[in-house]
C-alpha cells in the first residue's frame, strides 16, 4: 500500500509516453492517456490519504536503500491534502482542455510530465530530490507555456525559462551549503544535524538565503516575479489555469518543508532575522502585487499579479512561524489553486462570449452567460475573503496568527490587501452586472456572433431579464458550438459545457471547502504539532 | 591571501564563474548569449559541488580499492543528475531560440521589443 506514493510520481510519467508512442495510430490517445492517468492519480492520492488518516504520517524508502542515505518519500497531511490537489486540478484541466485547447498530443504529454514533477514535489523527503522534481516542474512548464500560438508565448516561455532556471540553480547552491556543512540531503536528518553545525554558522544561514531566493523565484513573489504576468498572459486559458493553480503552489509548499523541516522553528527561535526578512519580503510582495493588479486592464496580467499578492500572503503566514498563520497559509494555498484555476477558466470561457479579455470588454457579459457570470463572481469574491468561502478562512487563519504572534504588520497588510482585492475585483463584477455591452458587442469576432450576443444585448437593456421567456439564453445551446478547440478561443460564441462545468465546480468547491475549514484545519494539525512541539 | 589563492582557487573559480554567467545573463541583449550566460552559471555551481567533494590522495570506495581516507562519490552523481537537467533546459531554450528567430527574424532583445510595439 505505501508503494501509492510512489506510483504518484510514476504512473503520470509512463503515461506521459503514450501519446508519442501511439499518436500516430490514434489522434485521441493524448487526452485518453490524460484521463486515465488524471483518474489514476486521484485513485492513488485517494489511497495515501486514507493510509495517513488511518496510520498517520508514513515514509517510502526509493529502491529499498535506507533513508539517510537512500531517497526517502514521504506523506503526512499536508503532502495528501495537496496531492488530491493535484488530481483533481489535472482533471478538471483535462476535461476543459478537450474544447478549449490545446487538443494536441504533444500537449497532453507536457501536462502529464508537469503533473509527476508536481506530485513529486509535494511527496519528496529529500532536498535533491526536490531539486530534480522542481526542474521537472519547470521544464514541463516552460514547454507549455510556448504551446500558445503567438511568438509572444515563445518569447515569455524564454523569459520564464531564465529567470527560473537561475532560480532553481540558487536552490541548488543553498543545498550545496547546507550538504557541505552537514553530509546530508535527507529533510529529517538534516533538521537533527543542522543544530550541531550551528545555526549561526555562515554556511547554514547563506544555505537558508539562497534557497529562499531560489523558491521566492519560483512561488513570484515580488520583485522576483517579473516572468510570471508575461507567462500567465501569453499561454493558453487551460495552461494558464493548471500553472497558476499548482506550478507556484508547488514552490510555495517547497518553502514551507524547507522551513519546518528542515530548519524547524528552533532555527527561526535561534536567528529571527532570517525569517523576520521574509515576513517583510513577503509583506512588500502583497502590497505591491494587489496595487500592480488595480493598475491591469487585461483581466489575465490582473490575475497574474493577484497571484502576486496571494503567494505573499501564504509566505507571510508561513514566515510568521506559529501553528495558526502556518495553518492559514496552507489553507490559504490549496483555497488559492482552486479559486485561481476557476477564475482563468472563467475568464477564458467568457472572453469567448465578451470577445475579448479587458476589463471592459466584459461589460454586460452576465446577461450573456448567466451561470459563468455567476460562478466566477462567487470565485472572486471567494478570493476577496467573504465568508464562508474558503478565501476567508485562510485569510483569517493567517491574520489571528499574526496577531498571536505579535506581526501587526501582517494582519495591517492581510486586511489592506483585502481591500485591494475587492477593488480590482468588484470593477470587473460591477462591469459584469452593471452595465450594458458596448455598442457592437462582437465587433471584432467575425462570423456567427455577431447577431445572437446583438439580440441578447438589446433584450437585456429592455429590463434585464434576459432568459426568462425567451430561449435565446447563449449559455445554453454550447453544444451545437462546432469548435474543435485550436486554440482561437475569440470565435467561440457561447461557454462550453465543460467550461461552465468547471467554472462552477471551482465556485462550489471553494465554498464547500471554506464551510468543512475546520476538517482542514484538523488535517494540518498533526503535521504542525511535530514542527512546533 | 596568496594562501587563500593558493589553497582555495578552486572555490574563487566557481564565485567568478557563476559572477560572469550572471553577468552575461542580465547584460547581453542577444538571446543567445543569455543562454550561454545560464550554461557558464550552472557550471559554475556544478564545480562548486565536485570540487567540494574532491579528497586530496583519497580512494574511490570501492571494496578492495586501498584503505582509507575515501572519497565521498556522492556529491559526483548528484551533478550528473544536475548536468542532465541543465542539458534539457539548454535544449528547450534553443527550441524557443529558434521559434522566436522564424517570428521576429531577430534574436536582439531591444529589437524585438521594438517589433512588438509596432504591432
């Protein structure tokens, strides 16, 4: 049974070779291998986290070599919680990919390549280890990025590649450190070991500096965060949503094992400017990235710098080292991934009703497709931090345990980041509801458009009622849409079934997510308890 | 600090190493030579770990390889795994090299810049 947290990683990789193995005999094989290693893994992740509710926290030895010296995986709570994260992300992905595109086999390989590197990061007990599973994750990600069809997305995917790549390198000299000082990889032992090299000793403490940096890179926190609007922006929707919903989560939780695994809290107790320079990292990060995305017009770069803003936000909670921000941070951080991902999903999907992906093309598009409108409004205010969504709890958890602690800082920047949220939010809600379409709707989609979003647009500043007598509701007829899904997503006159499907299953979860809080909460609890004895 | 050149050059090749590949990375405009900056950063770190697990007059542990002291081999293999990460990333970024290059007919940043700001 424990060889389920290794098949994690596994089967997505050999599943990964099937559609350039057989592509050529079966056009289709991509998303079937997709699907099937997407239901595999949930069958997996469903597997390992039973065995840790049951047994608790448990470890895999790779290869049968013990774990000092051996590779060693390792699942708690946190780790199943986050790969069940991944299985459901990956199928939801799937599903909107197959009308949204990119519908290629090539496409579907990088997918499963990003999803083994990502269930390894969230499994690995090895600093190295890590290393390999990060650049596993960034290699797939940068293949994905410049699946979009526009030179732009080559040139983002080379920017990304750059800067992560130097930070994923900072990563790895941090290790270097931090194995020349102490002879070993393994996160467990080197948490024993590091207390007797001395925390103050300049090898740690540049060891600690650099894999920070090296992560901060890659969670985009501010200023390390140039690659990510470009990158989020210029890759397809369905690109966009699983990269913004576990690429940087993954970087994210990387930094949290590297602190409380690894360095444990006595490290924070023995030197607190280490972690005192990530609170204000962190802090800067939130404010900036809420005020970047106010500044967007592009409802894309807007969510890539609300990214920006949220990571800061898990990183504050994780940097304010006690068991409640900590808490906050990790609900905050699988709350965040699945809102992100329903809210790029939203914006892809109405962007092909609106005709566009600025804020004001959005104007009236609630009429137009009321259940998208919908779900993506509840995500957004989700996001914002309304209760009872999932958003709120994590923001609440982070601002208690800061105020615990003594950060007033964080909870002023947790509250003010609140308010930034909901402003750049609620213009594009307000546009949504509030007022009618421009003048010619669809007017640069060509083609069938153009006369039912007309008719509907007048029907709504008849009195707003659009749908309630008449059947022109564009939300309903997605099935006859004939979009065999290459990616032009401006010429698809009404949401597909799968997007609103997956709109609204993002909408409903992080709201079921923020009422079942608590059992969340009860699930960190363990693994937290061990980091703060 | 003759001592320190003579004794620890091999850690001075590695600072200056990942300094002049840093350095190419963020002052060249080509992107080619961006790439290569990455390379000579990477290898900079990658001298970093052999040297540091070279031991002077040491044998490979190997049973019935000499006594000690033994070198350890570990930190040899984990920059085997690194160099292959590092070659894969080189290869994906001369694919995107070669598909920014058929789009803007230019591998000059500024240039491309430019030619994205006309459109």
């Amino acid at each position: 049974m424990t060889d389920a947290i290794a098949l994690l990683v596994v089967v997505p990789i050999v599943l990964a070779l099937a559609p350039i193995a057989f592509g050529r005999l079966w056009d289709r094989t991509g998303w079937l291998a997709a699907l099937l290693a997407g239901l595999a893994h949930l069958g997996l992740a469903l597997v390992v986290a039973a065995t840790v509710f049951s047994t608790g926290r448990f470890t895999y030895a790779v290869g049968n070599y013990r774990p000092p010296f051996g590779i060693e995986l390792v699942a708690d709570g946190v780790s199943a919680t986050l790969a069940l994260l991944v299985s459901i992300v990956t199928l939801a992905v799937v599903v909107y990919a197959r009308r949204a595109g990119p519908d290629t086999n090539e496409f579907y390989s990088g997918l499963l390549i990003l999803t083994a590197g990502i269930s390894g990061v969230f499994v690995t007990g090895d600093l190295f280890n890590l290393y390999v599973f990060i650049e596993i994750t960034g290699l797939a990600t940068y293949a994905l990025v410049a699946t979009g069809r526009s030179p732009a997305a080559a040139l983002s995917s080379l920017k990304y590649l750059l800067v992560g790549t130097i930070g994923a390198s900072l990563y790895l000299l941090g290790v270097g450190y931090l194995y020349i000082s102490t002879g070993t990889l393994n996160m467990a032992d080197l948490a024993a070991t590091i207390p007797e090299v001395g925390y103050d000793s300049p090898l740690i403490l540049t060891g600690f500096g650099l894999i920070v940096v090296g992560l901060a890179v890659k969670a985009a926190l501010f200023p390390l965060h140039t690659w990510q609007p470009d990158a989020y922006a210029d890759s397809p929707d369905s690109v966009t949503a699983y990269i913004s919903a576990l690429v940087s989560t993954a970087a994210a939780y990387a930094l949290f094992r590297v602190i409380y695994a690894v360095f444990t809290p006595a490290f924070d107790a023995a030197t607190p400017f280490a972690l005192d320079a990530l609170v204000i990292l962190a802090s800067v990060s939130v404010v900036v990235g809420s005020v970047l995305a106010v500044l967007q017009s592009d409802l894309k770069r807007m969510l890539a710098y609300s990214s920006v803003a949220q990571f800061g936000l898990i990183v504050a909670g994780f940097a304010v080292a006690n068991a409640t921000a900590v808490t906050g941070g990790l609900i905050h951080l699988v709350g965040h991934a699945i809102m992100k991902a329903g809210l790029f999903v939203g914006v892809g999907a109405l962007a092909g009703v609106a005709g566009g992906r600025t804020v004001d093309d959005f104007a009236g598009v609630a009429d137009r497709a009321p259940v998208t409108s919908a779900a993506f409004a509840i995500l957004a205010f989700a996001l914002v931090g309304v209760p009872p969504a999932v958003g709120f709890a994590g923001k609440w958890h982070i601002v208690l345990g800061a105020v615990e602690g003594g950060r007033w800082g964080v909870a002023v920047v947790a509250v003010v980041s609140t308010l930034l949220t909901l402003a750049y939010f609620a213009r594009v809600v307000e546009r949504m509801y509030f007022r009618d379409a421009a003048a010619e709707p669809a007017g640069d989609a060509d083609g069938p458009p153009v006369d039912a979003p007309a008719t509907d647009g007048a029907l709504a500043s008849d009195g707003g009622s659009g749908g309630s007598g008449v059947d022109v509701d564009p939300d309903d007829d997605a099935s006859v849409t004939p979009e065999d899904g290459d990616g032009s997503a401006p010429d698809a006159s009404a949401v597909s079934i799968e997007a609103k499907a997956v709109v609204v299953a993002a909408a409903v979860g992080a709201v079921v997510l923020g009422l079942f809080a608590t059992d969340l909460v009860s699930v960190f609890e363990p693994v937290l308890e061990v980091y703060f004895e | 600090m003759i001592d320190l050149l003579s004794t620890h050059y091999n850690y001075l090749v590695f600072v200056a190493l990942v300094g002049i590949g840093l350095y190419g990375v963020t002052a060249s405009s080509n992107l080619v030579k961006k790439i290569i900056g990455l390379n000579v950063f990477q290898v900079g770190i990658f001298l970093f770990f052999v040297t540091s697990g070279y031991v002077d007059g040491a044998a490979p542990p190997v049973v019935g390889h000499g006594s000690g002291p033994f070198a350890s081999p570990l930190p040899h293999v984990l920059i085997l795994t690194a160099i292959v990460v590092g070659v894969s990333l080189t290869a994906v970024a001369l694919a995107l090299v070669v598909r920014i290059y058929d789009a803007y007919g230019t591998l000059d940043e500024e240039a491309i810049r430019e030619v994205q700001l006309n459109d």
